[in-house]
C-alpha cells in the first residue's frame, strides 16, 4: 500500500472519532463533530478507493497531468467569463446578489467546470 492512501485512512478515521466524540460531548451544538465526520468519511474513502484503483501502479502520467492543466486552464477561463457576465449582469440592474451569492455561485461554477472539462478532456482521450 501506497503511503500516501495510507495516511489518508488514517488521517479519515482519526477525523471520524473526534467527529464522534465531539458530536456526543457536545450539548446542542454538533457543526464541528459533523464537518468533522464528513471530512473523515471523505478522507478515509479517498484513501481506500485509491488503493483499490491503482494499487501500487503509478496514479498519473504525463497525458493525464496534462489533461489535468488543460482542464484547470479551461475551468479558469469559464470562471472568469462567469464573473465578468455576473459584473455586467449586476451594472445593468438585470439581476441583484449579494456579494455570499455571487461567490458561492462562481466558486460552485469554477469547481464544477474543472469537472466536467478534465472529465471530456479523459473521454477524449487527449488534448489538441
């Protein structure tokens, strides 16, 4: 096993029993005992599924760190493109958010895009 998917495990089920500790010492108030078990059930999945997928095989090459630039530049673009749309949206009075709406809407479309552009970059099979 690879040490990294190890630390994962590990780094995902000590989150997870503080989790469940502070969920059950806590009176009233579980946000960190629950951020804390989704963090650790996440951690402890990433660790296992890795392992499962590649074994000790490499995780990438040079394709797929290059698919991976590609995408992230791509999503970059799209990000900006929503931002500035946001901007002009808002400059002409055709729709009002606030300043927690805007970002949370271009942080969900920057991530979402990273998605979805390395996801058709790998079903592609490589970048132009």
């Amino acid at each position: 096993m690879k040490p990294r998917n190890m630390y994962r495990m590990i780094i995902g089920a000590l989150m997870l029993i503080s989790g469940i500790v502070s969920v059950v010492l806590a009176e009233g108030e579980a946000n960190i005992g629950s951020m804390l078990i989704a963090a650790g059930i996440v951690f402890a999945m990433t660790g296992i599924i890795n392992h499962r997928k590649y074994g000790d095989e490499p995780e990438s090459d040079e394709r797929s760190k290059k698919i991976g630039a590609y995408g992230l530049s791509y999503a970059w673009l799209t990000g900006l493109l929503f931002m500035f749309s946001l901007f002009w949206l808002d400059y002409i009075g055709l729709i009002r958010l606030s300043v927690q709406n805007a970002l949370t809407i271009s942080i969900l479309v920057l991530a979402l895009s990273a998605v979805v552009y390395q996801a058709w970059l790998f079903r592609k099979g490589d970048v132009d």
